[in-house]
C-alpha cells in the first residue's frame, strides 16, 4: 500500500501485530494477519478509540489513510478478546469488484486462504471471514445473525434513505446478540444529515482523520483545486433558462422544491402528479444540458490534450452521454481514451486498467471509479461539476491525492459552469479538498491560464480562468 509507510520512531512490536506468544492467544483466522509495515500512530489510535467504545463506532478517515488496514487490525484484536475457537466477520462491500480487491489483500497480509470466502451473485462461499455486497446482506439476513463482527465499508451509501440497504440495520436490531462487534468506514458523512440518524445512533464516530490532517501528516499529496469556467453557448443558455423557469414555477406552486418532497405527489393523481413528473423530467434535461455543454467538453479536452497529453487522468462526469461526446471530441483529436461504466465485466475492465497509460492516457467514468479503486500514481484529475453530492466528491478527490514517491500535489481540475448551479459545486470541491483562496497562486506557478480559449460562437464560449 503506498499510503503505509513505516516510521522510523516508535518500536515495531507497538506497530506490528506481536507474536501470539507474547498475547492472548486466538485461534481465530484474523488473528494470523501480519502486515508487511508499522501502523502509524493515528491508525493505531482508531483502533483504540474503536475498542474503547465498546468494540462499536465509525472512523471517519480520508480516502488514502488505510481505512481497511485499520479494520483488519480491529478485528484482530477484537478475535483476541473474544478468545472463541472462531471470529466470524462480514466484511460489507458497496461494490462487487471490492470484494475480491479485499479478499486479495487479506492473502496478501497472510490470512489463511481457505477461512476467506465471498458472497454475492452466483458465488456463495461463507467462510471464518465473509465479504459480500451490501445489496447480498440486505438479501441475506444469515450473514448478519451469524456474524461476530460487521464491518460497514463506505457506510455512508446506507442512509436512512436507501431503503433496501437499511434493512441490515433492522436485522442487527432485532439479533439477540449483544457482543456483536459493529465498525463503520468511510471517508466523508454529514453528522447533521437525518438521513444518517440510524447509521450514527448504532456506530457513533470515534475518530475523525481528515484530508487536512493527512496533508500536514504528509501521508495524502496536497489537492489543489484548479477552477476552469466556461459559459454556456446562446442556445444553450436559453435551453438553460428555460428549464429553470418550468422548475421554480413548479416548486413555487407545490410550495416546495425538495425533490423528496416532490417525489411524495408522483403518488397522487391528476394533475398535481403531472406536475411533480414534469418536475423531475426538467431537473434531468437541466442536468443533461449542463453535463453536456459544448465548452465544458471543450475545455476538458483542452486540459487532456494541452496539459497532460502523456499522463495518466481521471475525468468524472455525471451523465454516461456526456462522458461519450467527450470521448467523441477526443477521438476527433486524434487522442484515445476508454470508458469505465458498470455495465462492464470484470474482464473487460482490467483489459482497460492494464493499457492504461500504453495504449490510451485519459480514462473516463461517471461513478465507477469513484470508491476503493487504488492508483496511487495518478495525480490529475478533471470534474466536470453538476453535483451537489458531498461524499461522490470527496470519493473523486480521493482516487487521486494517495501518495506514491515524488508526488506533492495532486491537480483537481474543476471545470464548471458560470451563472449555474455549477458554481456550487466549485466550492464543494474547494471544501472537500480543504483548500482556499492559495489554490489561485499555485494556479498561476503552474501556469494553468496558459491553456488555449477556444474562439466559438464568440464571447459566450470564450472560457477562462
């Protein structure tokens, strides 16, 4: 892992799982990790914090600081207390390509390979430690009863509002088990959010260790956020305007614009249900228009082919036909790129992982790349905003400022839309990232305003800095 590093202060026996001679001794498979480098010492205090609050909490880490490795540590110690002949642990995964990624890297640090098992679609092997999808737990109510540890990975994407998911949490309620051992991750999570309540009320978070800290600690390369402004083209903003107008006259006459809200009159009939559906048809061709305006592709294109023509980039969009008019104009440019959706097999995926950076440099993706997928390496990115989502965007952030030998700063280039809701996502980002008005002066040492301005339509598709 490029984020463990091991320090120089500190004895090793501190970092380092001891020999079972030297402790309790547990015949449980978690018990056998060994980790190839020391835990630092904020990882090492997750784990104590975790344990004591009662083996129960989340730990709400930046992407890059070694969430997992601080999971496995958990669970081995929380095997040695138990002192059972057996741990059972379910690891829950919000993705089926994390399940093998984690099954990997429990071999990896020496767990016996015949007590891990998977759980999900067509493959059904329970083991000592199970990792499954959320989506199979929610079907599968056994592999909660009959576990001693649940490791809530990404726990955020199990809000109050995703309904299927939370089912989980009824079945933990309703088990007769009291020293069930509950531990969520993730790296971001709206502590005032409703949609949290039951995630926080049974793992409150124990310890906090953000981008910010990570960044002064040295162990995640320092984001800088590069905005990239563009305006929409005549057409376009009238397109714009026009959709705008239909939503705020509808939420002005339902006399709400909360889209939950509005979703609560699609069950009713008649006129009130047209409009909560037409509502929602003018929201999706706002952000349709939005993803796919013809600057904003413009100016990705300029950042791929102008700044980092020979370098491995991310570039999230929110929409798939977005993501595809820009591998058009790319194309068009005489540069390949390939496209990571969900609709892939796992084949055809690591084909395209494997020729990144030989055969093609800019990789696209609307949310697949988004969670547990590791390249430290790479340090560009480029968002094209439309999102209001905090966590989608700290998830971004976070594919690309893990550390890797001679890597700093991490480019986040930001391209967005003036006088839309694009500039809100602007300073999300800036957030996320924990950065401020210094981003403009490590700006100009980069010389981002040296990229090209399009001359379209004239003043309107002019792009700047």
């Amino acid at each position: 892992m490029a984020d463990q590093k091991a320090e120089n202060t500190g004895s090793a026996s501190h970092n380092i799982p001891t020999p079972m001679s030297k402790e309790r001794i547990s015949s449980a498979a978690i018990s056998k990790i060994r980790f190839p480098f020391r835990l630092t010492k904020d990882q090492l205090d997750a784990v104590d914090e975790w344990i004591t609050n009662g083996y129960n909490g989340s730990i709400i880490y930046s992407t890059g600081t070694g969430k997992t490795e601080i999971a496995f540590e958990c669970a081995r110690r929380a095997a040695i207390d138990l002192l059972g002949s057996s741990f059972t642990i379910l690891f829950l995964v919000p993705r089926i390509v994390l399940v093998e990624q984690n099954i990997q890297r429990l071999l990896k640090y020496g767990v016996p390979k015949e007590h891990v098992g998977a759980y999900f679609g067509e493959r059904k092997e329970p083991r000592e430690i199970t990792i499954s999808t959320y989506q199979s737990a929610a079907n599968n109510a056994h592999l909660i009863r009959n576990s001693d540890m649940i490791v809530f990975d990404e726990v955020h994407l199990v809000s109050n509002t995703a309904i299927r998911l939370s089912t989980i949490f009824d079945t933990i309620k309703k088990c007769d088990n009291p020293k069930r051992y509950l531990l969520g991750l993730t790296a971001t999570i709206d502590e005032q959010d409703p949609r949290y309540e039951t995630v926080l009320s049974l793992m409150p978070p124990v310890k906090k260790y953000m981008i910010k800290e990570a960044v002064r600690d040295k162990r995640l390369a320092k984001p800088v956020v590069v905005p990239v402004k563009v305006h929409l083209t005549y057409e376009e903003k009238k397109m714009y305007d026009e959709y705008s107008r239909k939503i705020r006259s509808i939420s002005a006459y339902l006399k709400t614009s909360d889209p939950k809200s509005i979703s609560s009159f699609l069950t009713k009939r008649g006129h009130i249900a047209a409009l909560a559906r037409t509502w929602f048809a003018n929201v999706k061709d706002r952000k349709k228009l939005m993803s796919c305006a013809h600057n904003k592709l413009a100016a990705a294109t300029e950042v791929i082919t102008k700044k980092h023509p020979s370098e491995r980039i991310m570039i999230f969009s929110e929409t798939i036909e977005s993501i595809q008019r820009l591998q058009e104009v790319l194309h068009s440019k005489g540069i390949n790129s390939e496209i990571i959706s969900a609709k892939l097999k796992s084949g055809e995926r690591l084909k395209i992982l494997s020729e990144w950076g030989r055969e093609f440099f800019a990789l696209l993706s609307v949310h697949t790349l988004e969670i547990g997928y590791d390249v430290p390496e790479v340090r560009v990115a480029v968002i094209l905003a439309s999102t209001s989502n905090m966590n989608q965007i700290v998830q971004r952030i976070g594919r690309i400022i893990r550390n890797s030998e001679g890597k700093e700063n991490a480019l986040i280039y930001n391209v967005y839309l003036s006088d839309t809701q694009d500039v809100s996502t602007l300073k999300r980002v800036r957030r996320a990232a924990d950065t401020g008005p210094e981003d403009l002066s490590m700006e100009e040492r980069l010389n981002t305003s040296g990229i090209r301005k399009p001359q379209l339509n004239r003043n309107l598709d002019e792009y700047f800095f």
